[in-house]
C-alpha cells in the first residue's frame, strides 16, 4: 500500500499533545496555535497521544474526558479536519507495533538519560513503570513513522525528538533508508510562557491559566498572578512583573506601550492590570469559546472527525509498517 495522504508536495508537519490536564496558555501559546497556523503551509498531521497519558493517567473516565476535551480544544482552535490528518493514537495500532521494532534497537541507557525517567528517578519514585521508560520510543515511533520534515514542540520536548533522530539514524543504517530524521521546530518567542507564580507554565506546578475554564475560575487564575508589593501610587517596572509578561502575548504593541507607561506613571495598581489582563484573554478567546460550546453539543461530529482521521492516519502507518517489516525481515 502506498501512502495516499502523501499528494501536496508539501512539506509535512507532525505533531502530538498528550491528553493530561485542561489546556493552557502554555500549551496554547507554546504548541496548539502553532499546530492550527501551520496547516495552511504544511501537510498537517496532529494526534492525541492517548497512550502517552496512560504512565500517569490511571482512571478510566478520566483518560475519556481528557481525551475528548482536547478533540474539542482543537476543532475549537480551528484545526479544520479537512486540511490536518487529526486523530486518535491509539486508533492506530500500528504505533503501539513499530515500538516494539524500536525498543529492540533501542540502548537502555540512552533511555537511562531520559528526562521523564530521570526526574522520577531523582524523586525517589519507586514504582516507575516500564511505559515511562519507554515513553521516548513511542514518541519516536509517533514521529518517524509519519516521516515529517518538522515536529514543532515546546523546549521541554526537544530531547525527545532528538532521541527520534538518533533511533531513526540507527534503524537506517542498519537496515537501510526507511526514515527520514526529523527536525524539531521551537518558536523562539513563546519557548517557556511563564505560568501565575512567574515560573514555566505547567500542569505540574498548578500555575496555570486555563483557555477554556469558565469566567469565573479563569477570573480567579488572573487574579492570583503573582505580583510584587510595590504600593499602588508608586512606579513600577512592566518588565519585571508576571501581569505585563503575560499580557504581552496578546497585546498590540500600541497595547503594550500603552500598559507599560500606565506602570510607569504610577497611580496604576497590580489589580487594575489584572483586570485588563482577563479582558484580553477573554477577548482573545471569545470567537474559539463559542465554537467549542456549538461542537460541545454535537459529540458526534467530534466522533467522526476522530473516526476519519485515524482511518487517513492508517493509511500512512501501514504503509510504513509494511517498509519496516519488509526491512528488518518479518516479511516472510
Ligand atoms: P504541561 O507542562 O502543562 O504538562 P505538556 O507537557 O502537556 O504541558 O505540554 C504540551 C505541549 O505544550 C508541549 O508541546 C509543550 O512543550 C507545550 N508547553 C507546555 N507548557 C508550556 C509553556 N509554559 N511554554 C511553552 N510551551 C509549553
Ligand atoms: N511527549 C509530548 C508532550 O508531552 C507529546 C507527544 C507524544 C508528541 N508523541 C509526540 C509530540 C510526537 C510531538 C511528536 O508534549
């Protein structure tokens, strides 16, 4: 079979987001714009790494709701179906498979070297399972297997494309061309979106600010953005303070000099740029708010944009499936 998905010329574009908490700003600056911008240019592939979530994931209903909750977020972000491959990883059997050809050439202790598994090593984790471990093969297997010419992540992620590359470099000498070895694609500007106490944004640090919670919980995140104790008729310094920082990522420049000459002036509190800052969010995303309500109340459409994304996406896999077992000799 060969891979009909392939027909633009364009070059492709491959990304995953592991369904494991509500998005955020980080997640929405850092990774899913990007992926909705880039379908226009590129052939799009994006994917829920279902069977990532599963090493910390553990209750059922959980797992469901998160993973439909990020269908949502995209088809709202307006990532269009007809112009992005969009599916389920676990549809796909065929990722779960090549992870197996992987892992046998893949060396224990380059995973040693791993971030996830280093961390939850230094943290006296005693029960690391085996799939957190091996969490960078299955990636690699996400990526190569869709032969992409770039794979956009955020900074944290950049080790684990680079392992791709390196597993993609072993496997093709030594069984021959079958992978392309893929680049990652960092935006610079939106590399680390700080989170409300000023550090990375991350579910893991419980500093988010949530794109899709309802008003008044999103309200409660802005208003806990962390913020010095300069009393409010004094000056401050925009750029030293969590407020502007995150305001910038969505303001005009005429916006920006107009909040940071308010901060200079003095007579201007933390409160008051909170205030604008959640005016700004909410107006950022307003029109993708609504859409996800519209798609909230026709699961259905959201169930078979899944269904025929994994169906495009198999076309692909199998495809590459049929390259590397011809390759390493399952072929018989
Ligand atoms: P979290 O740290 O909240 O668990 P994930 O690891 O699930 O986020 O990240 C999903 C995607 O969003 C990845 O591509 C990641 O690099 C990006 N991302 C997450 N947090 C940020 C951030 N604070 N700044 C920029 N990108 C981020
Ligand atoms: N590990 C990525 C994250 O935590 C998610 C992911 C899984 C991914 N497979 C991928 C990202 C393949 C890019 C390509 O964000």
């Amino acid at each position: 079979m060969t891979d009909t998905n392939k027909t633009s010329g364009k070059k492709r574009v491959l990304s995953g987001v592991k369904p494991t908490g509500k998005a955020h700003l980080g997640n929405y600056l850092g990774a899913m714009r990007n992926h909705v911008t880039m379908q226009d240019e590129y052939d799009s592939f994006i994917f829920i790494a279902d069977l990532h979530s599963l090493t910390t994931v553990k209750e059922p209903h959980v797992l469901r709701e998160l993973i439909l909750d990020i269908a949502l977020d995209y088809l709202a972000l307006g990532l269009n179906p007809d112009k992005t491959v969009f599916f389920r990883q676990s549809d796909v059997h065929e990722h779960a498979e090549l992870t197996w050809i992987l892992n046998c050439l893949t060396p224990m202790s380059m995973l040693e070297l791993a971030h996830a598994y280093k961390d939850a090593k230094a943290k006296g984790d005693r029960e690391i399972n085996v799939g957190l471990f091996d969490y960078p093969v299955l990636m690699a297997v996400d990526i190569l297997m869709y032969k992409p010419d770039i794979v956009p992540v955020g900074k944290d992620q950049k080790q684990h494309v680079e392992i791709a590359r390196d597993l993609a470099g072993k496997f093709n000498r030594l069984y021959g061309e079958v992978f392309k070895l893929p680049k990652p694609y960092i935006p610079e500007e939106v590399a680390v979106v700080i989170g409300t106490d000023g550090q990375k944004m991350s579910k893991s640090y419980g500093n988010t600010i949530e794109i899709f919670a309802p008003e008044k919980q999103l309200k409660k995140q802005i208003m806990g953005v962390v913020t010095d104790s300069t009393p409010l008729e004094e000056p401050k310094d925009p750029l030293k303070d969590n407020v502007y920082k995150l305001y910038s990522y969505f303001a005009t420049e005429e916006e920006k000099n107009s909040l940071a000459e308010k901060y200079r002036a003095g007579g201007f509190g933390y409160g008051d740029a909170k205030k604008l800052l959640l005016a700004k969010v909410l107006e950022h995303f307003k029109p993708f708010r609504e859409k996800r309500e519209e798609l909230k109340n026709n699961m259905d459409y959201v169930h078979e944009v899944l269904r025929k994304g994994a169906e495009k996406a198999r076309i692909t896999a199998s495809a590459v499936k049929k390259e590397v077992f011809e390759a390493v000799g399952l072929n018989i």
